[in-house]
C-alpha cells in the first residue's frame, strides 16, 4: 500500500479509518497524501472485514484547508508537469469517493476548503461539526472551483451554489447543511464516539441520526444565508455575471452591496468561466465535471490571473491581485468558450 507520513490510515474492527495528519498546513493535500489515500480506499474496497470507511482532520483548526496550490504554481513555473499530474490524481480520487462502493463518512471540523471539500462532500455521509467554515475560494487566486464541485454547487438549492462559487465566501455549518453539502450537524466531541460505533460494525446513517444535532437546533449557529435565499435566487438567476452585479447595484441593501463588493474583488476571467461551468454541470454526472473541471484547470494554471492569484493571497500575502484583463467587459468571449474545449493529452477522462 501506498504510504505517506502525512495520511494516517488504520483498521478498526469494521471501519477503516483516514486521518489528515497535517495540521501545522491546516491538513492541505500533497500529491502523497492524495496517493496514500487512494491506496487505501482501493485496498479498503476489497476487504470483506471493512465495512465503513472514515475520514478525519487532525488538529484543532482544520478537516481540510485545500490541495497544494503553491505546488501547482511552482510546477507550472518549472514546467515540469507535476502539478497537472496532482490535480489528475486528485480528481481521480474525488471520482473514486464518490463511486465508493462501500458507506464514506466524512467527518469535517475547522476549515473544509477546495480540495478538502473534495475527500469529504462527495461521501455517502456527511457530518460536520458546529464549528466548521466551509468554502470554495478558487475565483480569489484566479482559479475555478474544482475537484467535483462544479457538481455539487450546481445541485444546491435555488441558485445558491452559484452564490458561493462565484462570491468564494465562508459559510458555517448550518448553512452548508441548508445548502445539500453536510447531511448532519454533529459536535467534534462526539466523533470518537461516533467512529467507536462504526468500528464496531453499526450502520452509519443510524449512527449519525444518533449524534444529530438536528433535534437541538438552539445549539447550533443559524444559517446567516437563510434571510437573503429569496435575493440570491433572483439575482444570481440574471443570465450573465454582468447582469448579476446590475441586480446587485438596482437592489441596494447591505447583503447587497457586500456582494457587489465581493465580486468585484474577484478575477473578472475567473467569474464568467465559473459561470459557464456550473450553468453545464447541471445536466453532468460527477466524472464528467471532474472531466470539464481538468480542462480549465489546465487552461487556468497557464494564465496570468492564476500566477497572480497565488502570489497576492500565498506569496507577498498583499491581498491586492491586479487581474488582466481587469474587468468583465474586457474578457474575450472566444476566450471562455475555448477553456472548455478538449485538451490536446487529457490526463483526466470522463
């Protein structure tokens, strides 16, 4: 099997239990960890002792705070191919988990990021503690939501999905739950409770319902979203990111203007490809997202925004990307329209 020091990976009783084992990095994926855990699953698969497979975040402060963006820039710099490689790898898994023939349970806490969100949103069970702090940022650093999201954000209700993958704000646990991304709320105080009843060979929808938190709802944190769903759903149903930020201006109300503000901060090439790729993937199964998603990736990583991206949020750490073209008006459509054409070598197939 495939190790890496970073994923710890045990037998216990029926369950087979991952931990991220990176806290010092908020648990970020590297290309052993993402290989470590397919190793796994693979083998985990084929077990007839295993009959649940887990995954957790060490530390306090993070399940997952994404892949190795740094990896993917530096790659690309060097032009050696080992970030392409990385996402291939990745997205693989995320098909795999979401493939994965036996319960996946995943156990968020912290901050679940990006490719965090990819080793946990596609499982068969997803648990998350009050706490969490989710988020798809990618249109931050020039990048687009990967690792299957464009599937998931694409299936949240109303137009809510586009709202976080176009915005890339934080949102808590309650309303990742309201948004189909968590199926229950569960204290992180609980989970070794709760992975002593897997291992033990309980059935994990049970399990959860017996940890809830949906039954003291007065515990949890209320979904900040839930006041301006009727907005989101009519001004991110406009029919262009230009006409999104026009019912923003016309609105006028706080919620409004915060978003208007966000979405200007954003890379004007990055929110109309995300645009295009979630509008796509609602008629997309999860490998065929993951497939589109490779293609603008591969374009993406190549071009100025997401160089820029990474060296304003990771690198200077100035917060002050200067995005070209600078505005949506100066993106060229022909552009966009080619991010999704078939690559020349695809190392990700649908």
């Amino acid at each position: 099997m495939q190790q890496d020091s970073h994923i710890l990976a045990e037998k216990r009783g029926a369950l087979g239990l991952l931990t991220l084992n990176r806290p010092q990095a908020l648990n970020a994926l590297t290309p052993g960890m993402v290989a470590a855990i397919a190793a796994s699953l693979s083998e985990w698969a084929e077990d007839p002792q295993i009959r649940t497979v887990a995954i957790q975040g060490a530390g306090e402060r993070a399940f997952c705070a994404g892949g190795d963006i740094r990896l993917v820039q530096q790659s690309v710099l060097a032009g050696d191919g080992v970030g392409a490689k990385f996402l291939a790898d990745e997205y693989r898994l995320n098909a795999c988990i979401g493939a994965y023939p036996k319960p996946f349970v995943a156990l968020m806490h912290g901050f679940v990021m990006g490719g965090g969100a990819g080793v946990s949103v596609h499982g068969s069970v997803r648990l998350a503690d009050p706490d969490m702090s989710f988020a798809m940022p990618e249109t931050g650093i020039g990048f687009v939501p990967d690792i299957g999201s464009s599937h998931f954000l694409s299936r949240c209700p109303g137009r809510l999905g586009l709202y976080l993958g176009l915005t890339g704000v934080r949102i808590g646990a309650a309303d990742a739950q309201a948004a189909r991304l968590v199926d229950h709320i569960v204290a992180r105080a609980d989970f070794p409770a709760l992975l002593e009843r897997l291992a033990d060979g309980q059935a994990p929808q049970a399990v959860a319902e017996a940890f809830s938190w949906k039954r003291a709802p007065d515990r949890v944190m209320p979904a900040v979203l839930a006041p301006h769903r009727r907005r989101i759903d009519t001004v991110f149903a406009a029919s262009s990111v230009e006409a999104i930020l026009e019912r923003l201006d016309r609105d006028g109300s706080a919620f409004a203007r915060d978003t208007a503000q966000t979405l200007r901060s954003r890379s004007p090439t990055s929110l109309k490809l995300v645009f295009r790729q979630l509008h796509m993937a609602r008629g997309l199964t999860l490998r065929q997202c993951l497939a589109m998603e490779y293609r603008l990736a591969m374009r993406v990583i190549e071009g100025h925004d997401f160089r820029e991206g990474v060296r304003a949020a990771l690198v200077d750490k100035d917060r002050n990307p200067r995005w070209c073209p600078a505005s949506l008006a100066a993106v060229p459509e022909q552009d966009i329209e080619a991010a999704f054409a078939p690559l020349p070598r695809e190392l990700f197939r649908d």
